[in-house]
C-alpha cells in the first residue's frame, strides 16, 4: 500500500527528526532535485546531502507543521535549531518547503528561508555585514558544494 503524498512528507520530517539520513534520501525519486539557499542538487545528491548533513548535527532539533499535499504538490513549514559546524554558532532557521511529486516519492523541493537572517546567526559579524550579498551567498553556495562532493568522494553512498 503506497503513502498519500501528506503522509510521504510526515515521514519525510519525522526521519530528520531522528537525524537519519537514509531514511529522508528515501523519500526522494531518483530524478528529484533539490534547491535552497545553500545548494542545488539532483539525483542521488540530494540524499547525499541529507546524510552528511545529518551526519554532522550532533544537536539538530527540527519541529514540522502545515503539512499540505495533493495528487501533485505539497508544503510545510518547519524551523532548525542547531549549532553551525563552521563556527560552532547557534541558529535557528526558519524554512518553507514546497514539494512536487511523481510515482509516489519527491521529485522536486525548494526551501526558501531568509539568508540573512541565517547569515547573522551562523556567521556573526560577516552575515550581518555582508549576509544580504550575492556575494557572501555564492561563497556559502560553493563551500556547500566542495562539503558535498568531499563527502560523496569520501565513500558516502549516493
């Protein structure tokens, strides 16, 4: 028996609850694409991210709501508390996720969360200086990246 689309993302947060990141990259369709401010992945990349994210949080605290689906697209809000691996400062990240579907999974997720506002708590000086930038968000963008594809080299299952 397949999961409703509201179900399938239910199960999607409560596995980042749990911090497990296999059972998120699950979740996905193997054709899925994933966009925030930090990255824009496809494929197995997306549940690569999940897992080293998840694999690196020692102290995420993640808490859902508003969780909307039909046959073709869904949302939810949900906000992270946790400590930002680079600086060791405190955030908490308040974010909207919107879905597409296809043969049950995730086929498309943008998250959007204010930039700045993250900046500032995970950077400090620098995000409150410079966190509104292009600039500043491109560099976030790229040591995303180069995390990513460090850990995906280091073995990580795709």
């Amino acid at each position: 028996m397949s999961l409703s689309h509201t179900e399938l993302v239910s199960r999607y947060f409560s596995a980042f609850q749990r911090c497990d990141g296999a059972a998120m990259g699950a979740c996905y369709h193997p054709n899925a694409t994933f966009r925030d401010p930090a990255f824009e992945l496809s494929g197995a990349e997306v549940g690569a991210m999940w897992r080293m994210l998840c694999s690196r949080s020692s102290d995420l605290r993640i808490e859902f709501s508003n969780v909307k689906a039909d046959a073709m697209s869904g949302s939810a809000d949900w906000n992270a508390w946790y400590a930002f691996s680079r600086t060791g400062r405190r955030v908490h990240n308040v974010v909207h996720s919107q879905f597409r579907f296809a043969d049950g999974l995730i086929i498309e997720q943008i998250d959007t969360f204010d930039f700045w506002r993250w900046s500032r708590q995970a950077l400090g000086p620098v995000g409150f200086a410079m966190g509104w930038s292009d600039m500043l968000q491109g560099k976030v963008r790229a040591t995303a990246r180069q995390s990513l594809d460090t850990f995906i080299a280091a073995g990580a299952p795709r």
